[in-house]
C-alpha cells in the first residue's frame, strides 16, 4: 500500500470503502488552518535546533502558507485516500516543494499533531463563546433594568407562589450564565497547554525546543508528561459539559418562553422576527426558535455522552477510538454560538405585557404566605398561622373572593389579631419590596443588583 505516507510496511491494498471508513478528513478539515498553524510553529523550531536547514524550513514553511491561502479561497480538494487532515496536507505539501515537505514531520507524530490542533481550535474560539455569552448577560441586565418594577406570579411546581420582580427572574438567568461564563473561562486554561513535543506517546530524542511552540502558538502551557498529552480529552469534555450546562439554562428558559407566549399565560410577544406561522391556520404565531433551542439541548447532550463513552477504559496512549472526539465538539460550538445569538435576539425584541403578569396576580392567594408571616410577627406560632390562613384561602375559594377583597369583619373572625393594617400586607408591592434578605426580590435589591451586574459586565 505504498500510496500511504505510512505506507512503507504493507503490500495490501485496502477497498474504497474501507478507507473512507478509517478517514476522518470528511469532517478535520475544519482544523486546517490550526493544523498548519502547528506546522509552521514546529518547522521554525526544527531549524532554530539545527535539527533541519533553515532554507528547507523555509521551503516548508512557504508552501504551507501557500496552501492555507487556497484553503481559504477554496481552491484545495482533500481526498480521503489521505484519511485526515494532517496527512492531506503533507501530500499536498509534497506536490507543492517535493521530498523536502518529508523533513516536516521529524519528530513529530499525528498523535500530538492532532492533540495540538484541537487544542488550537478550541483556544480559538473559546473566546467567542465567553462574548455570545456576555451578549445575552447584557441584554438579560438591560431588561431586567426596565422590569425592575414589573410584578408577576413567582412559582413552584408551576403554580402561583409569591409575587416577585420580574427583573429578578431575570437577573436569575444573568447568574447562571455567569456561572457559565466562568466555567468556559476554567475551560480555557486546560485548553491552553501545549501537547506538540510528545510525539507518538514517549517524547523524542531529537534536541526539540518545546516551550519555543508553545510561545509561537501562543500556548500558557506544555504538557509535562508525554503520555498526557497524547491522551488527554479533557479539555474538549469540559467544553461538552460546560455546553450541555449551558443548553441546560436557555433549554429552562425557552420552555417559560414558549408557556408565557401562550394564549393563557400571554406574558410575553416575540416579535415577527423571532417567530412562526402556521401553514394552515391563519391565526398563529409559533415560538419556534425557542423550542428548537430546547430540542437542541438533546444533541449537546449526546455529544458530550458520546466522548465520555468514547474516551472511557481507552488504555494509554493514542487509540483510534479518539477520532470520533471532534465532530460533536464542532457541532456543539456551532449549536451553542447559534443558540446563545438567537436568545439575545428574542429577548431584545420581545414584548413584555407589564399589565398582564400584574393582573395574574389578582385573587391568585399569592399574598397567603404574608397573611401567615404577618400572623406570625404578631406572636402567633407559625404553625397555626398556616393553618389560620389556610382555611381563610380554602372559604375565598368556595366563596370566589380574594384575601385582599374580604372584610375585615370576616378576617377577624378567622383571627382577631388581624387589623386594618392586612391590606397594606396583602398588596403585592408590599410582598415583593418587603423581601429585602440578601438576595430576595424587593425592588431596591434587584436595582442594586442590575448595578453591580453591569460593573461586572463593564469590566470584561
Ligand atoms: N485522524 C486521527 C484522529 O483524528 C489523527 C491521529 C492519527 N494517529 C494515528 N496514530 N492513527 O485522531
């Protein structure tokens, strides 16, 4: 099989299909440029180090710009006789300078090629992520100073609990993509390590500089054991799994979208720009790009159960197993970039209906919990507060009144402790601005909220 680069030991031929079974360029060639990136780092080493001339690196290092520059315009065909990336580029390398494109991979093996340009791709684009994420957070924030004072029905088990700010709800999405935000950035550290160097799984006895690629590729770090470096996936796992948090947070997100859009919650408008009709029936408007981020949940999912398993009980160092760890990472970066655009979108030109969540909290007993604490304040065992409050609510519901809306008269007769001063209690401005706890509704706390988020957001 001499048309292989490997080829030197076999005198078999394998079958087409055989060979586009093995190949992986069918989805790698998205890490050309990192692969030729690491190429021209490791040529520029190789002759600092004497280890070849400085006019054959720069033959290689010529052609290698050459052939980036038709990748990019799209003039380069990849074949998948060449199985992957890194050995497409190295016969075309060979067509384009001949037998000295040979002297690139001295030292040099695909296991740590590969492991470097993955490592590349990811520190590439972590950066973009960390800002789509920054984008959505700005738009949360922006929102969120706007409805401040806008109150709806808080809930558990999704029925009406308490009345809180809906900037609060809000803000609450801003810390989660925080923490994501933050988990991405761990993410860049162990994406930031140098694997070129090991070679195959053992290091090399040629006298290479390490620490000199990792300066040129702009990498922190390099890994300290070659078997490591080899074999390490963590990084693109912790990627998967930061994603699939991630999805985990719009995914809740789109589904209290796609409720409050409905005709019985009629919470929130998306725009026509962020919406759907019907083919058949005239009157709908669909959040469709809602619940297609929730159902894109599911492949991020499976991408990241797809590595693990992957990646579980493979022995040291490289196995080909390894080659099925890149194309969910690809895909996830796509979904989530696309995911975190289209929620920055929809919420910066949705409409908030203000009147309505207000008018949800009308006779929902949401205002039961401040009956009981008010009880309570005046020394009466919380316990039986409940139960005093409880059968009040249980009487308005047979009798179709609001606590707010019952006389006084009737009140009393479930507690006399109770005085003219209940209405103030039962009103839901009181319930939210009364939650003054670190961390609670209260208007005052979700300004000072809304201040220090955009600090943190100003800052980056
Ligand atoms: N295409 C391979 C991959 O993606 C590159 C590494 C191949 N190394 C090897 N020893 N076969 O993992």
């Amino acid at each position: 099989m001499a048309d292989k680069l490997w080829g030197g030991r076999f005198h078999g031929q394998a079958a087409d299909w055989v060979d586009d079974f093995g190949a992986s360029i069918h989805f790698d060639y998205q890490l050309a440029k990192e692969d030729i990136e690491g190429s021209i780092a490791h040529a520029t080493m190789l002759a600092k180090q004497g280890i070849i001339g400085e006019d054959e690196a720069a033959t290689i290092i010529a052609g290698l710009k050459e052939i980036e520059a038709e990748f990019e315009a799209g003039q380069i065909h990849f074949s998948v006789k060449n199985e992957d990336i890194h050995l497409n580029i190295e016969s075309i390398l060979t067509e384009k300078v001949g037998p000295v494109a040979g002297k690139l991979h001295t030292a040099r093996s695909r296991n740590d090629q590969v492991a470097t340009d993955f490592h590349l791709w990811l520190k590439h684009r972590l950066p973009a992520v960390k800002a789509a994420i920054t984008d959505l957070q700005q738009e949360l924030v922006t929102l969120a100073e706007k409805n401040v004072d806008t109150l709806m029905p808080g809930y558990t088990h999704l029925q009406h609990a308490q009345p809180i700010s809906y900037g609060h709800y809000l803000l609450a999405y801003y810390e989660m993509l925080q923490r994501d935000f933050e988990r991405f950035e761990f993410n860049e550290k162990h994406t930031d390590i140098l694997p070129l160097g090991a070679a195959a799984l053992a290091g090399t006895t040629f006298p290479i500089d390490r620490e000199f690629v990792a300066d040129k590729l702009g990498f922190d770090q390099v890994y300290h054991n070659s078997l490591d470096a080899v074999s390490d996936r963590d990084f693109a796992l912790e990627f998967l799994s930061n994603s699939a948090i991630l999805m985990a947070h719009l995914s809740r997100m789109a589904e209290e979208m796609i409720l409050w859009t409905s005709f019985e919650f009629n919470y929130l408008e998306l725009s026509d720009s962020f919406s759907t009709g019907s083919s058949i029936m005239p009157q709908k408007k669909n959040a469709d790009f809602a619940e297609l981020s929730r159902g894109k949940t599911g492949s991020v999912y499976g991408h990241l159960m797809r590595l693990l398993t992957v990646m579980k009980g493979l022995p040291l160092a490289y196995n080909k197993d390894m080659q099925e760890d890149k194309a969910g990472v690809f895909e996830t970066f796509d979904t989530i970039s696309a995911v975190l655009k289209v929620f920055t979108g929809m919420l910066s030109t949705m409409t908030v209906k203000k009147d309505k969540m207000r008018a949800s909290l009308k006779g929902d007993y949401s205002n039961a919990t401040e009956l009981a604490d008010y009880l309570a304040k005046k020394g009466l065992p919380f316990r039986q507060a409940h139960a005093v409050v409880g059968m009040l609510v249980y009487q308005g519901i047979e009798e179709g009144t609001a606590l707010e809306d019952m006389p006084l008269s009737e009140l009393q007769k479930a507690s006399d402790l109770i005085e003219e001063d209940v209405y103030q209690v039962l009103d839901p401005v009181t319930a939210v601005n009364t939650r003054t706890s670190l961390g609670g509704t209260a208007m005052e706390n979700v300004q000072k909220e809304v201040e220090s988020a955009k600090k943190v957001l100003a800052a980056r």
